[in-house]
C-alpha cells in the first residue's frame, strides 16, 4: 500500500466524524433545556447549602407566614440544604433529615459544615488519613467550610483550621439529602 490510505478508509473516517458532529450538535440543545428547566427563582441551583442566618428561625408546613410553624431552630449557623424555593421562601433539609420552610431573609449563603455523628472526628493536618490530628471536631460541632478536595474538606473551628473526611461531616455533600414529603 506504500503508506497511503485506501479510498474505502477515508470514506469511513468521514462518515464517523459527520455523525459524530451530528450527536454533538444534538446535545448543544438538550444541555440548554435541561439548564433552562433548572432555573430557580434566585438564579441559583437547588440543591445547595447555606446556613441559618439567625438564632431563631421559624420552620414552615409551606411558603409563607400563614401556614402553620413546626418547630423553631435555635442554632445559628445551621448547615442546610436547599431542596426548592419560591421567590422568598426556601425549602430546607437539616442535619437530622427534618423538611421545611424558611423565609429568605433567614439564610446566609456561606457554607459550614456540622459533625453529625458520634465520636469526635479527628481534623488533620493534611488531606491524608496518615496526617497529624491537630483538633477534634465533636459530635454536633459546626465548622466553616473552606473548600472539599476530592474526599477531603478544609475546615476552620475555634481558630483551628485543618481537614476532614468529606462523608464525616453534614453538609459537604451536594446531592440532595432529603426525600421532601408529598404535597398534601
């Protein structure tokens, strides 16, 4: 063949390259509908995680201060997950899987994180399970979240600022944590 390419080679090649051009240009418009039906009153995107702006925040059957209250939360701080929202009310998930609503102005949108379970965790030096542990973070403790690399999140408590497991802590995971009660 003298390093030249068969006639029946560069029919199949472009073949492939026009139906692969075909496919791609098939998924432009599916990825702006799919982001077009992810559009939230805020512009952000739900799920996400903020914290409670306050010490006192008033949990909601729904969006808006005449259904009725179901609990109050007295942590300010909170890590929680927001599952839907309306233009000023947002549908939450806590730390102990508990739905609700909230008003907007009750959410700050920084990031913290809270040690859920029991025992203490150990926050380490580095993001390895063979670093030095320079603090322990106790069980319901809160954290700020710095950033999460692959499995590990930085953290900052007390001054202290160090790494912990992602899957250790409430909080750092961005799938939705609550399966929302149906719409009675």
């Amino acid at each position: 063949m003298n390093g030249q390419v068969e006639p029946s080679c560069l029919w199949s090649r472009d073949l492939a390259v026009a139906l692969l051009a075909a496919f791609f240009a098939l998924l432009i418009p599916a990825a702006a509908v799919a982001q077009a039906a992810r559009v939230t009153p805020s512009g952000l995107p739900v799920p996400r995680y903020v914290t409670l702006k306050f010490g006192s925040v008033n949990a909601r059957a729904g969006p808006g201060d005449d259904y009725r209250a179901l609990w109050v939360y007295q942590v300010r701080g909170l890590p929680v997950q927001v599952i839907a929202e309306s233009s000023e009310w947002r549908r939450i998930c806590d730390p102990d899987r508990g739905v609700a609503w909230v008003h907007m102005r009750t959410t700050d949108g920084r990031r913290n994180v809270m040690r859920a379970a029991t025992p203490a965790l150990p926050v380490k030096a580095a993001p390895r399970d063979d670093s030095r542990t320079i603090a322990l973070l106790q069980p319901r403790a809160l954290a700020a979240l710095q950033r999460c690399e692959a499995a590990w999140c930085r953290i900052k408590a007390d001054g202290v600022t160090g790494w912990v497991p992602a899957a250790a802590v409430w909080g750092a995971d961005d799938r939705p944590q609550c399966v929302p009660p149906p719409a009675r």
